[in-house]
C-alpha cells in the first residue's frame, strides 16, 4: 500500500523531502501547505502537486498518512499535535521545539494517539557518519575504548541566504548552539549510543544587530558513558571547516565532511571508501516507513528529539551560570 505524505513548509528543507518522496517506492507526496501562495504554488508546481495556504485545511481534505513538518523552530509543537490529531505520523525537523515542555506536549500527544514520530536528525543518516559508527564496530578489537570526542564546525552563520527567523530567539530557540550545536549533540549521542549527562560552555554574542543570538559556542561535554568531547562552533568569519575526531585507547577515526573517513590504527592514517550516492533525506524517510509498517519506534523518537533539546537548554543554563550543569532529562 502507498503512504500519502504531505508537507508542511515550502523552504529549502522542504523540496529536499519532496525530491526524496518522489525516490521511494510506496510512497507519495499529495500536497505542500506554506503561509507564502508562492512558495507554495512553486513547490506544487514542481512536483505536480496540491498547494495550500492552510496546513490544517490540507490535513482535514487529504487525511494523509505522513505529515512532514519544515516550519520554523517555534510553530513545531502546535504543528506536530495538529497532524497527529488529524491521523498523521510525524516527520518533525529538528531541533523537536524550542523547549524541553513543549516537547513533552508532542511526546504525550504520540502516546495518547499511538503515533510515530520521527525527529529529523540527519546526521544518523550522512554516508560519512553511518560509515563511521560502522567502522567503530567492525575495528572495535584494534581500535580500543573510544574515550574522547572531538568536533568542529566553522562557517558564516549570519548570512543574507538565512532565513530571518533563524535569527529571532523567540522563533528560532537561539542562534548556533540551537541549530548547529543540535547537530552536534546528536552526532555524539547517535554515535556513541550514550546522552550527554553534563556540560560546561561558553558562548559569544558578536554579530552586530544581534546582541541575543551566540555567533560562537566552545563546549565541553559528557557523556553517560564517560566519554568526554569538545564542541567548537564559529560562525563569524573565516576558514570553513567541518570535522569530527573520535579518539580511542588504540587509534583515531577522523570524518570529514564533504573530504572523506580515515582511520589510525596508532600510525598512519588510512583513507576508507565512502558510498555516498544515498540522500540523506531519503534513507530517514525509509526509516519512517518501516516504523509506521512494523510499529517500532525511531532511533531518532519524541523522547531521543527531547533528550537533545534538554542538552541544549544546559548550554545554554550553563554559559549564563558560568558553570558545569548536568543536563536533566
């Protein structure tokens, strides 16, 4: 049986899930919903699809299977708990919402409904990360304990190609630590199978224009198994740079995004092959569907999207306390 998916939100995280719909067997896109009649008819039109102005009309005429939510930080949990009242399961970009409360309203409203959701955390899905954790399995014995993380991402973060909102804490939930750091927590979470218990941080507020929104965020964490990583981000000027070490007893795994996987076994460093032909948007989207047909949940659930949200209100807590913070789930 084909699913019938909708989407709401017309940005460019949007027609990234549209084109993985129009990839995947069983599957279907049926109509796009933005507040923007462009946007919307552009999207529709693209992919010969329904437009709509009003997610909740669209819901109430198509009773789709799957409701695939692009909208901004802070419309995610009225969105969410609509679409899942309306009979949907639930693809919610990440961060889940802008508060650990507001996740817990999506969370119960799962629950009460029997609904799966399915935060979109994209990097369990990256070629260059799902190649890691593999190899960290397959390289267990001469790799060693894995005992420190360390993970860089350096970029212009306020560019004229972002969206406003993404700028506005009331609608984004903050600034880097809130969008890139959610990367980042969930990468070390996914790839040691271990939530952040603790962190001590310290952020910036450079950018002129925008004294509330952190450009910049040197974090350290911990995980509940012991293992104890830093988190640099920067979003000023500069040299790009995406990198993730996990240092072991025996050897190092470096992944670089975009420039491939290596491995240290305690010597030189081995370039291992990465098949990169699958979109990351695709292989979540399969991910979905196969926890809709067998009635498991998603590694990436309601209560994991929580989890994340909760490590970065503690960043947050702990740059303005100044302090280590364990984070409370």
């Amino acid at each position: 049986m084909t699913l019938k998916a909708v989407l709401i939100g017309a940005g460019n995280i949007g027609h990234a899930h549209l084109q993985a719909i129009s990839r995947i067997e069983g599957l279907s896109a049926a109509a796009v919903a933005d507040i923007s009649p462009e946007k919307a008819g552009q999207s529709a039109a693209a992919f010969d699809i329904a437009a709509y102005t009003e997610y909740r009309k669209m819901l109430s005429e198509l009773r789709p299977d799957i409701a695939i939510i692009a909208l901004p930080h802070f419309l995610h949990r009225d969105a969410a708990v609509a679409c899942m009242e309306a009979g949907c399961h639930v693809l919610l970009e990440k961060p889940m919402a802008v508060s650990s409360a507001e996740c817990d309203d999506i969370i119960a409203c799962a629950d009460r409904l029997g609904r799966i959701v399915l935060v979109g955390h994209t990097q369990q899905y990256l070629p260059w990360n799902l190649a890691a954790k593999a190899l960290m399995r397959k390289e267990a014995a001469s790799l060693g304990k894995l005992i420190q993380i360390n993970d860089s991402r350096y970029g212009p973060y306020f560019t004229e190609q972002r969206p406003a909102w993404f700028l506005d804490r009331a609608k984004s939930g903050g600034g880097i630590v809130a969008n890139l750091g959610a990367h980042a927590v969930d990468k070390i979470q996914w790839l040691t199978d271990s939530r952040i218990r603790s962190v001590r941080a310290n952020l910036s507020f450079e950018a002129p224009g925008y004294p509330d929104i952190e450009g910049s965020a040197s974090m350290l964490l911990m995980t509940e198994s012991g293992v104890s990583c830093t988190v640099n981000l920067g979003g000023y000027e500069g040299i790009r740079k995406h990198e993730t070490e996990l240092l072991f007893t025996g050897g190092m795994i470096r992944i670089h995004y975009g420039g491939g996987l290596w491995i240290s076994r305690g010597g030189e460093c081995e370039r291992i092959p990465v098949a990169e032909e699958t979109d990351p948007y695709e292989l979540q989207l399969v991910d979905l569907i196969d926890c809709i047909r067998s009635g498991r949940q998603p590694y990436a659930s309601g209560r994991y999207g929580k989890s994340v949200v909760r490590a970065i209100e503690t960043i947050y807590a702990s740059h303005a306390g100044q302090c280590e913070l364990e984070v409370i789930v």
